[in-house]
C-alpha cells in the first residue's frame, strides 16, 4: 500500500474597515480595496441590494452608478445593481439564490470580479453562498446594513441558506475580500432592528469582556434614545471581539466549539418556530436570558449577576418571554429541546454548550438538564409573563 500525503496551508486576510458615506465622492476606501487586486485595470463589479435597504435609501444605487463613474479607472459595473428580498425569506426560499446564479451566469461575473452585497444579515448570508458556491469562489465584499450584520454576522466568514426548516443547513466557510461598516445606512433601522443586534454585544461580552459588558450597562439609556456615538462604540468592540475570535484558534469550526453561539442552541429554535417573526436578535436575548438561568440554577452564577443580566436585557427593552417557550410536541415534551439535539447535529461531534462561570467568563459543557431547562423557562414565564394560566 502507497500514499501520497497532501499538506498546504492558505492564508486569508480581511480587513473590517469603519466608515461614514461609502459611496460619497471623496471616500476612497471602496475604491481603494477594489484598487488592490487587480491592478493596472478596471475590475468588474456586481452589486446586490437587500430591498429594504432601497427602499430606505431611494438614491442608493444612483450613488453607486456616480461613485462607479468617478473611479472607472479601478471598477466598472457589470450590471445595474440587483435588488433582492431582504429578511429571513431571502435565505428560507432557494429561488432568491439561484437568481443571483442567473445573473453570475447572465453577466459575466468570474472569479476576478467582485460581488458586493449591502444589506442585513440575512442577505449578505445568502448573497456569500452564492459567490462562494460560482465558480468555486468569487471575491466578495461585504457591505453590512443593520446593527447585528455590522457587529456580527457581517465581519465573520460563514454564509448560508435555511433548508429543512433548520437554520444555516446549506452553507460555507468563505472569507469575505473586505467588509465595510457604514454608520449612515443605522438611521434608517427600527427601533427593533437597532436594538436586535445589541444582543450579540452582550452575549461576546458576557463570555469574554466584562469591561465592555459594564459599558453595554452604563450607555443602556443611551442605546435606547438611538445615540449613534454609543452604539458605533459598542459594534466596534463587538466587531473586533468577533474577528480577534474567529481568526483565532478554529475559523472553519473543525472542532465542536462554538462560544460565539453562546445563547443561540434555543435562539435558532425559536426563531424557526415562531416562522421567524422574532428576529435573529430578538431571539438571541431570550436564548441568553434562558442560558444565563440555567448557569444560575446549576450554581455556576450568582443570583445576583444572573438579574444584573435580565435586567440589562430590560432597560433595553427586550422581550425575554415568547408563548413559543411553551409549545409542546406530541409526546408533551417542550419542542425548544429538539433545538438541543438540533444544534448538536449542526456543529458534529459532542453537544458542546457555552454557559457563565461569571460575568465576562465562559465555560463549556457537554450535557444540559432537561428538568432544569424546563424551570429556567418557567423562571422566564413567571418573571415576564407572570399572569398566564398555562404554565410549563
Ligand atoms: N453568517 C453568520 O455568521 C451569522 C451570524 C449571526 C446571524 N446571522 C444571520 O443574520 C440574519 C439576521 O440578520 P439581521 O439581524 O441583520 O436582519 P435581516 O437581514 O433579517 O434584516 C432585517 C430587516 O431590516 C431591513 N434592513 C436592513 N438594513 C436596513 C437599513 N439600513 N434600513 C432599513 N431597513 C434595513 C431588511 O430589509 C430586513 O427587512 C439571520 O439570518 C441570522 O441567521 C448570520
Ligand atoms: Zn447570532
């Protein structure tokens, strides 16, 4: 018997650059990124819009067509910019994606050109998949519009669609060539769109920062009154705890740890039971709220910091009770904790769950108590929907 023993290494590099006005005259950063490949001559470039982005920003792609004009010398565009579905569907409906395949095909794009995606998680989630998949890769930037994608899901290197009713199923590892934070595209977010991403602030900070969780409490007041200076702040740390971790020890989660996902085992359950009305974000908080609970119950965390939690979770106005908590499966048991089993299945190996050891610090384990998750849940019940008469 013979072998011939393969070993390389490839090196990715990112930059998650911060930034007000992108398609302003005289801010050369996009220009100057796409400047870095090929030099000597223009690169083709094709840009997708989540639709809700447009809509809120009439002028968008007029901007771009300007700024494309102003630096022809470095990118042309391939296309008018594509617009596509923002929100969860984007990712739940394969059509949305195979457009976007259509139009790789349709104009051109290869593997030197560039696809920038702008707009919310979901869509630069699918928008990645897609570049990722043509042609085995083509070189994609990342353009994040709402808090949760600026802070978390933008600067990352997973993309991915739903299938099965399960979350993320269908999807890569694919490092983006650059993501670029725009403050301006913030105004236009809801109230509920602005707040959902802070969840992901403190769930990083919570297991890793208890610094920066402490300044997530002192600005509370000021993130609620939508203070911009507060929450470029708080994406910033977010931002660079995110990538500080994934560029870390295991980018492409080839083990079975994931703190990042600390809070989210029951979040994406609850996300895909309630048809995705709650948002990423929202759901995020309740998974954390449920988690942080649990930490308490098992004695990992003080009374005392456990509510120093929920009651940040408060002052920014957060739901932490959903009836879903409560939807049973035929054999009466809570289908959250098909979610358990669910997450399992997703990251391989051993359930590996993030749990507190105290505020700022995370510890995994490999089992949780189904008992104890059901009086966690009821903790939540009695506490944010104290006068229902079902109970778990
Ligand atoms: N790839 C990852 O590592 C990762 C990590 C966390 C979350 N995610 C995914 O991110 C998605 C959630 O993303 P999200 O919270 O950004 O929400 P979203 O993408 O669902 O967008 C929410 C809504 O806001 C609109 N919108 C976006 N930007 C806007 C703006 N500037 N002004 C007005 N409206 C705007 C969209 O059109 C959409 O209707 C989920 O699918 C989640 O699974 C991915
Ligand atoms: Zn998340």
């Amino acid at each position: 018997m013979r072998t011939i023993k393969q070993n390389f290494k490839v090196q990715f590099s990112y930059g998650v650059h911060f930034t007000e006005g992108v398609f302003k005259e005289d801010n050369t950063l996009l220009r100057d990124i796409l400047s870095q490949a090929n030099v000597g001559s223009s690169s083709k470039v094709l840009f997708v819009i989540d639709d809700g982005v447009a809509k809120a920003h009439p002028t968008l792609s007029d901007q771009i067509s300007e700024y494309a004009s102003t630096y022809s010398d470095v990118f042309h565009l391939a296309a008018s910019p594509i617009l596509v579905l923002g929100g969860e569907e984007v990712k739940n409906d394969k059509r949305h994606l195979q457009l976007l395949l259509d139009s790789v095909n349709e104009f051109g794009i290869c593997r030197h050109s560039y696809i920038v995606a702008i707009g919310g998680g979901a869509v630069l989630d699918m928008v990645g998949f897609a570049a990722a998949i043509a042609h085995r890769g083509i070189r994609h930037i990342r353009i994040p519009t709402t808090v949760l994608s600026q802070n978390d899901s933008g600067v990352g290197v997973k993309n991915g669609i739903n299938a099965f009713g399960k979350k993320n199923f269908v999807g890569t590892f694919a490092p983006p060539a650059a993501v670029i934070n725009d403050s301006l595209f913030l105004h236009t977010l809801n109230d509920a769109e602005w707040r959902s991403g802070i969840s992901e602030a403190i769930k990083v900070a919570l297991i890793k920062d208890s610094d920066f969780y402490h300044s997530i409490k002192r600005d509370a007041h000021k993130l609620v009154a939508r203070n911009m200076a507060a929450m470029q702040q708080l994406i910033f740390r977010c931002a660079e705890l995110h990538v500080e971790h994934i560029g870390g020890k295991d980018p492409f989660e080839f083990g079975s740890s994931r703190p990042l996902d600390f809070g989210h085992w029951s979040a994406h359950k609850l996300e895909q039971i309630t048809d995705y009305r709650l948002r990423h974000g929202e759901a995020v908080a309740i998974g954390i709220a449920l988690d942080v609970i649990y930490s308490k119950l098992i004695g990992m965390i003080s009374e005392a910091e456990c509510d120093n939690i929920l009651d940040l979770f408060q002052k920014l106005q957060f739901d932490l009770f959903i009836p879903e908590l409560l939807q049973q499966e035929p054999d009466g048991k809570l289908t959250l904790i098909k979610g358990l089993n669910e997450f399992r299945e997703h990251l391989g190996g051993q359930l590996t769950i993030m749990l507190l050891s105290n505020i700022g610090t995370g510890v995994e384990v490999n089992t949780l108590n189904e008992a104890l998750i059901i009086q966690a849940v009821g903790e939540l019940q009695q506490k944010y929907q104290p006068h229902s008469s079902t109970t778990v």
